[in-house]
C-alpha cells in the first residue's frame, strides 16, 4: 500500500507551517533533493495560504473554515489537493496570471500561482462559487534521472 | 521570525531569521517599518541568509518595503538568501526590481 495523509485543520496562518511541513515529510521515503522538497513545502505554503486569505472572508469560527489536505505517494510522485470549503474564485484564468491580486491594499505579491506552476509539475484547479476550490499538484520526485 | 539591524556608516541591514510566511508577515512589516520610519541611513541591506521558509507572502513584505525606503531615496539591496528563498525570489522576478547585492 502506499502511504497517504489526510488533515483537516482549521484556515488560519498559525496551521500553515505545520501543513508544510507534514506534506513534505511524507515525500521523504521517495529521496528527494533539498530542492525538490523545499519546492513541495513552497508550493504545499501557497495553496493554504490562498485559503487562509481569501476562502472565508468574516468567517471567525474556526470550524467554519477548515481546509483539508490529502496527499498521497506513488512510485516516484507525490500528489497534493488542497480544498477549502468557501466563496470560490470568481475567474479561475485570471486568477493564475502573475501579478494578479484581489488584494493590492494588503501588498500581496500575487505570485502565489506563478510559484506553484514553477515549482510543481502539474497543477489543476477547480473552483465553485460558494462550494470552494480545490487545487491538485503533482511533484515528481527524481525527474531528472528517469 | 525575528529581524535584527544593524548600522554601518549609512548602510542599515535588516537580518531576517526563521520563516516569513503569512502567519510571520504582520510581524515582520511592523518591525521593518519601524526601522525604516526613523530614516538615517542612505542605503539598505535585507539579509536574508537566516530565512529558512520563505513564499509569496514574503515578496509582498519586501515589496511593500521596497516602496517606502524608495520614496526615502535609499538605496536597496538583497543580500544573496540560501538556494531555496533565492528560488522563490527568481520565480517572482523581485530581482528586476530590488538588486542582489
């Protein structure tokens, strides 16, 4: 069988270094480079932060806006989804153009997307006004070699 | 996250240390700004060799940064961060605008 997490943890930025850093300690038993797993916890940093920032504007409860991240090992990938359970994003396209940001006032980088196509190998999202969004990644580990 | 300065001549380096993330960034701005408020210095160094996260989030952070010490006239440098923030800041393109010492 191959190994798999599954977490359920509150959206808020408190989560997002323990989220990072689960994900990419499951890559481990695949050896990856120092490069490929930072490339992992970067792009693992971007997803959840795009759901702690935009997915559940005024909602305070934590309960009411949790994430989940499953992750799971194959022979020589790691496949990430992030889903969060919230308003959705309005124009999938656009929001994936660099530079872009719904929030310039808060000094938003708007690389966040940029940086997961970079980094990952594929990268997929899929979103629902009021359903959420959910984004799969794929990294294959030792690319290089095969 | 913590930052520390220091000030040589009219060059101030700002030393990040830790991960600057979304959970770090509200810290790490209001430290950075009240350095760069109280001006006296004509030049400014991030060093970034203790970050040991760094994504997105913080591009915003030295972006917005970068903004304020550019109305002060300053001068602003990246000191060359380890191989995986340096990652993160080539992708983002920050280096056409805030050059690598």
């Amino acid at each position: 069988m191959k190994n798999y997490i599954k977490l359920r943890l509150p959206a808020i930025s408190e989560n997002e270094s323990y989220a990072r850093s689960a994900v990419s300690a499951l890559a481990l038993p695949l050896s990856p480079t120092v490069e490929e797993l930072n490339d992992i916890k970067t792009s693992v940093s971007e997803a959840v932060t795009n759901c702690v920032v935009h997915a559940y504007p005024g909602r305070g409860e934590l309960t009411s806006r949790e994430i989940l991240i499953e992750a799971e090992l194959s022979e020589n990938e790691i496949s990430i989804t992030v889903t969060d359970f919230g308003v959705g994003i309005n124009d999938v396209e656009k929001a994936m153009e660099p530079f872009f940001t719904t929030r310039p006032a808060d000094e938003r980088s708007g690389m966040g997307f940029t940086i997961m196509k970079s980094f990952m190998d594929i990268v997929e999202v899929k979103s629902k006004k009021d359903e959420g969004t959910t984004i799969k990644m794929i990294k294959r580990i030792g690319a290089r070699n095969a | 996250m913590n930052i520390s300065f220091e000030l040589s001549g009219k060059i101030l380096t700002a030393f990040i240390f830790g991960e600057l993330d979304e959970c770090s960034a509200g810290a790490a701005k209001a430290a950075l700004d009240e350095v760069i408020s109280k001006r006296g210095f004509n030049g400014f160094i991030f060093n970034l060799s203790g970050l040991t996260f760094m994504d997105s989030t913080g591009i915003g952070v030295l972006l917005g940064r970068y903004k304020k010490l550019l109305a002060q006239n300053a001068a602003v440098y990246i000191d060359p961060p380890p191989p995986a923030i340096d990652k993160v800041l080539r992708t983002s393109g920050i280096y056409n605008v805030i050059k690598k010492l």
